[in-house]
C-alpha cells in the first residue's frame, strides 16, 4: 500500500466554475494532453509550469527592430501611395531588416522553449 506522507497528501480543494463550453475545451486539452484527470491538467497548467517575465529592456531590442519595421512598412506604403512607383531595391532591404528582427524573435522563443 502507497502511504503518502501529510506533505504529499492533497487535502485542499479549489472550486472553479465553468460553462458548457469552458468545460469541454478544459476536456478536450486534457485529453489533447496525454494526462489522465482534468486535475492533472489544471495543476500542470498552473503550477508546474514556470512563470517567465521578460523586462522591457530585454525585448527593448527587438522592440525597436519592430518600430523601425512598421515605421518602414508606411514609408513605402505612402510612396507607393504617391508616386505609384514601386522600387524593388527598397522592398529587397526591408526583406532584410524583416528577416533579422524575426531571428532575434527566434532566439527568444527558443529561450522561452527551453525553460523546464
């Protein structure tokens, strides 16, 4: 027989309250998730996994790749808008920039991905 200790042994109760659909979506993700009980979800959903913050001046970079990126977008925008002409060389650079700020998003996301 499996006796578990006081520390072990789960003796709190948390009441929450879900409609039809919530229900069956926390169901759904439950079963999605290989995990035997809805509890095991829930407690796996919120505790186990770890809280990550990121601080503006870590995302301050690719925060301001971004700016420059949208800040770009309208530029060429409005000089399609205006001149009705499309210069391939511009586009070819924003490309660039484009590519590098999804890289750096990469780097975060692999960062985020392999926390515990």
């Amino acid at each position: 027989m499996n006796v578990k200790s006081d520390d072990e042994r789960k003796s709190k109760v948390l009441k929450v309250r879900l409609n039809d659909k919530e229900f069956a979506k926390l169901k759904q993700y439950t079963e999605e998730s290989g995990l035997r009980t809805m509890s095991e979800y829930i407690f796996n959903s919120i505790l186990a996994t770890p809280i990550v913050e990121l601080t503006d001046e870590e995302l301050a970079p690719e925060k301001a790749r971004l700016k420059e990126i949208s800040d770009r977008i309208n530029s060429i925008a409005i000089q399609v808008n205006q001149t009705e002409i499309f210069i391939p060389k511009i586009w070819k650079k924003f490309v660039r920039e484009l590519r590098k700020s999804r890289q750096g998003l990469r780097s975060i996301k692999q960062n985020l991905n392999s926390l515990p």
